[in-house]
C-alpha cells in the first residue's frame, strides 16, 4: 500500500477556518491518488477457486488487485 500523503497551505496564504469549513459553509478538498502511478498490487491473496471449464475440485492460485491508477479527486461541500 502507497503512503498518503496530505499538503497544507501555509497560514499566511489564506485565512484557516477552524471547523474546516470556510464561513460560508465551503468545503474544498483535493486528493491525488497514487502521484507515481506505481504499477503494483494493492493485495493478493492465495487460495482455491474454480472458473467455468475448470475441475470440479478448483485450482490453486495467486488472486490480486492492483493499485488504483493515477487519480485527482476535486471535492466541494456546502454546510447547511
């Protein structure tokens, strides 16, 4: 699993609310996912399973699920 990684603004840049909310009840968040776009497997798993034309008894074998591809996430939320 990749590290998340989180980048704040400093304060000087724009006033920080502190509910995480600005004063009009905005919420804007910006997520990047896999930044390096790495090319792995998030989990894998060994154990039986059986595809059709497969015998009756399953087959062992490596099962996987890759990591996410590169994503940008832009979220906006109103606080009513």
């Amino acid at each position: 699993m990749l590290p998340s990684i989180t980048v704040t603004a400093p304060a000087d840049l724009e006033k920080q609310p502190t509910d995480a909310a600005s004063e009009n009840g905005l919420k804007l968040n910006l997520d990047v996912l896999n930044l390096l776009n790495t090319q792995a497997d998030q989990i894998t798993y060994y154990y039986t399973s059986r595809l059709a034309g497969e015998p009756a008894a399953g087959v062992n074998d490596v099962h996987f699920h890759p990591v996410e591809p590169l994503a940008v996430r832009f979220t906006l939320a109103k606080a009513f």
